[in-house]
C-alpha cells in the first residue's frame, strides 16, 4: 500500500521497559502488555503504567524510493536540518514531512506533549517513538493516565513549504504571540560578555533609537551574559541594573535581560520579579536545555537525555519537567516578552514568545552565522507566528566579519518579519553600514513581508527567495565557499 497520511489507529504498539515489546490489541484503540496500557483515540495517546521507558506506535506503508522527508530538531538547530531521502534510523523529532511527484503529507503532535516524540520514516513505514522516561530512567506513573502526544495530520498537492505552515498551526492552537514586531540589539556579538558596562548599554540604546528613528514600535535593548557572573547569583549586576534600565528608556529603547535560570533552579521565579522590579521588559532566558539534559542536542541524536539525566520527581517524565520550568518562567515574568533559548520549542509553544531557532551566530566569523543562521531561518520559518515569533538569532556588525555577507543576512531576516536583533559594534559602524541597517530596523518594525524560501528542496541554506512579490537571491559564500572545518 502505497503512503500517505496513516490514520490515526497504529498498526501495532510496542511497549519498551528493558527491550521493545509488542503489546496485544485488546478492543478499539486500545493495546495491553505487562504493566502498561496505551489508548490511541482520535489521534490522542494516552498511558498509564510503571516502569516504562518508550512506546511506540508503527504504521507499515510503503512510500515512494524518490520521496523526500524533513524533520525537526529537539531543541535549537545546529545547521542540519535538510530534506533528505528516507533515512530510517534518522531521528525527526516533533513531525515529518514528506514530497514525491507533487503530493506533500506529513503527521506530528501537538505543543507541549506530555512526551518526547520523534518520528522515523522509511520505505515500509513509520513509527511514533514516545520518551515517557524521567530523565534517563524508566517512569512510574501510579495510578494516573499519562497525555503522552496529541498526533495531527496535513496531507496535500499546496507546495511543501505551504504544508510545512499548515502543520505547524494544526500542531500549535495556543501559541504565545506578542503584540507587535520584536526588534533590537544585542551586545553579545561584539562584546562577548567582556568590557562593556554601563555607558556602553546606554550607548547600545541610543544606537537602535537612532535606526529606528522615531518608529511607533519602540525596539528593545538586550543586555545579554556579562552583566554579571555567568552563573549568578542573578540578584545584582557588575552595574546598577535598575538605574541602567531608566537610560536605556530615557534613549528610547525598552530595556531586555539576558539570564541562565537553572544556575540557581529554586530562585528562578524571584530572579525573573527581581528583575520585573527593576524596570526589565524582555527576559531571556538561556541554557536551561543543557543545564536540564547535560549536553546539546546538534545533529537531533536518538534522545535528548541520556543516563545520567535525573529527575528527583520519577513519576513525571522529562516533557513534563521542562513544560513546568518554562511555564514557572512564563507567569513570573507577566506582561514581559519571553524569549527562549537553547530551550525545546515544541515545549516551550504557549510559553514564550519569541524562540531563538538555531545555535549561535557569530560576529568572528561569517561561516556560523551562514551555517546556523541561514539554515534555521529557512527551515524553521515556518513555524514563525503559529508556534511563536522566530529568533534566527543576531545580526552581527563587527570588525571581524564581511558586513558585505552580513548585510545580506540582515536584509532576509527583517523582510521575514521575525524577530530582528543586531549586535553592532561601535569600530564597524559606517555610514553604509548605518544606512543598511535603519533600513532594515525599520522595514522590521514595520512587521517584514511574505517570505518563502525557494531552493529548499535541494540545499542547506536556500540562496533563491520569495520576498513579497519579487524573487531575491542572496550569495552566502566567501571566496573560498563554505568552511568545511567545524566552527
């Protein structure tokens, strides 16, 4: 039987404690093994049980040999996210897509699963992995029934980016959108959390001020790490933080914070007040995959936890714990914009608002930001505005990199319309430089245009793009190309 959208009811259950096991079907949507029940009803997963590591539900299909299939990453991307052939021990975490011969169809779940959900899709079939560990260990759920995913469905002849936007609205039905175009500066990329202080934030301030020349839509000034030490305590600054705060209102910007919550995990919603009380509007928050998993997630291994990720709670699994920290985070912070990064966006829908998408950029050198920064724009687009506002992360101006390539990098992301933060370094700034840059704020500010990448099928980082009604092309490379080398 050739593929499409499976339904809903799965072919067969595996329950894995120490190894997969089928379980028996007993009754409509229902499956049974030693322990553990799992009921599949209008796509929603539920179960209960003890001592339980993954269940699995398979479909068996057989799907086109020149199909192409895309997927997702756990938490930021790191450059790899790509259409590729069917690969079947590739890990899509949170849904897959797939194309061949004009037809596009493609399954996940909905935000913030009560598991961690991946997909693997090969020739004859596809399977829904369900991580309900705790950590890296099994979980004991007792008496209760776990709302381990919610699965949703898009199947259709609209071109794959078009599907993409329609999976992604039916995966988020709450998303947690801002009010208006987030915009601003960053001082990370050319200060690096080192000699910057008070006087240069304020600087930072009046600089954005001045592109966005008098915009209606105030942008925002980011002091990022070096505020203080990296690790907290987060109650203080190198600097007043409140008085710090007036001037960069006082220059016409809304002050933003940068902060690594689980440095000190039992204060983060007093930290996040504190720093409420200090006139901060924008918190972001940073780090708390790692500091939550022990390690990055780049190239989306099999699982996000391994062994030594422990939980003290056993009875709620791993998804469970971080939708819990980030919605601590959520209600602490109030009216403030939330931006999350380094955090699991499919867990972190409905929670913040703005999501950084991929790892960092650079302002030392242009192969990151055209690696990251290029290949999550054009990948994870479409999540802007259904799971939240997109962060593709900074645009940097520096001494350091080609303001010729930046500029480019600069110009797609304020015409997407997702959120635009520059990082400029007082040594680079030129008139040129300058009038690209207002530009660009201000074209941001104005919410960007409809965007689309064009050559996404065929490569990493799309250079052909829909912008509105015309079509651009952009020229990533150096004159060497790209650096084979890791960055």
């Amino acid at each position: 039987m050739e593929m499409g959208v499976p339904e809903v009811t799965p072919d067969a259950v595996y329950v894995v404690t120490d190894r997969p096991r089928a379980a028996r079907r007993c009754g409509d949507g229902r499956w049974e093994a030693p322990g553990c029940v799992v009921s599949v009803d209008s796509g929603r997963v539920a179960v209960s049980g003890d001592d339980l590591s993954f269940v699995a539900l398979r479909w068996r299909r057989r799907i086109p040999d020149d199909t192409l299939v895309l997927g997702d990453a756990w938490e930021r991307s790191y450059g790899e996210l790509q259409w590729r052939h069917p690969q079947p021990e590739r890990t899509l975490p949170w849904y897959w897509l797939a194309t061949s011969g004009g037809r596009t169809w493609g399954m996940g779940v909905r935000t913030r699963p009560g598991a961690m959900c991946s997909w693997t899709v090969a020739g004859d079939g596809v399977t829904l992995w369900l991580d309900v560990r705790s950590g890296g260990q099994p979980v004991f759920l007792g008496d209760r029934e776990l709302a381990a995913a919610t699965m949703v469905a898009v199947d259709g002849a609209a071109r794959p980016y078009a599907m993409l936007e329609e999976l992604c609205a039916a995966m988020s039905p709450d998303p947690l959108l801002p009010r208006e175009p987030v915009v601003g500066c960053n001082n990370w990329y050319y200060a690096y959390g080192e000699g910057f202080g008070r006087e240069a934030v304020v600087r930072d301030a009046r600089t954005i001020a001045e592109f966005a020349d008098g915009h209606q839509v105030l942008p925002y000034c980011v002091v990022d790490d070096g505020w203080t030490h990296h690790f907290g305590p987060w109650d203080s600054g190198f600097f007043d933080m409140a008085e710090t705060a007036g001037e960069i209102k006082a220059a016409g910007a809304r002050p933003g914070l940068w902060f690594r919550p689980l440095s000190q995990p039992e204060t983060v919603a007093e930290d996040i007040a504190r720093f409420r009380s200090w006139g901060y509007e924008l918190i972001k928050h940073d780090f708390s995959s790692y500091d939550l998993f022990g390690r990055y997630a780049a190239h989306a291994p099999a699982t996000l936890a391994t062994g030594d990720t422990v939980f003290p709670d056993r009875s709620r699994t791993s998804a469970e714990h971080v939708v819990e920290l980030y919605r601590t985070i959520a209600e602490a912070a109030g009216d403030a914009l939330v931006i999350g990064c380094n955090t699991i966006g499919h867990l972190a829908a409905g929670l913040v608002h703005v999501q950084r998408t991929g790892d960092d950029t650079s302002g030392r050198q242009w192969e990151r930001t055209r690696r990251m920064g290029v290949n999550t724009l054009a990948f994870r687009l479409p999540q802007h505005g259904r799971l939240f506002v997109v962060d593709a992360d900074c645009v940097p101006c520096t001494p350091a990199t080609e303001w010729s390539l930046n500029r480019q990098f600069l110009d797609l992301v304020a015409r997407t319309g997702t959120a635009l933060f520059v990082s400029v370094d007082p040594a680079a700034r030129t008139d040129a430089a300058d009038g690209d840059l207002s530009r660009a704020v201000r074209l941001a500010l104005d919410g960007g245009q409809d965007v689309e990448p064009l050559d996404w099928l065929t490569t990493t980082a799309p250079r052909r793009w829909r912008c509105g009604g015309q079509t651009l092309t952009y020229d990533w490379s150096q004159p060497w190309g790209a650096w084979p080398l890791p960055v």
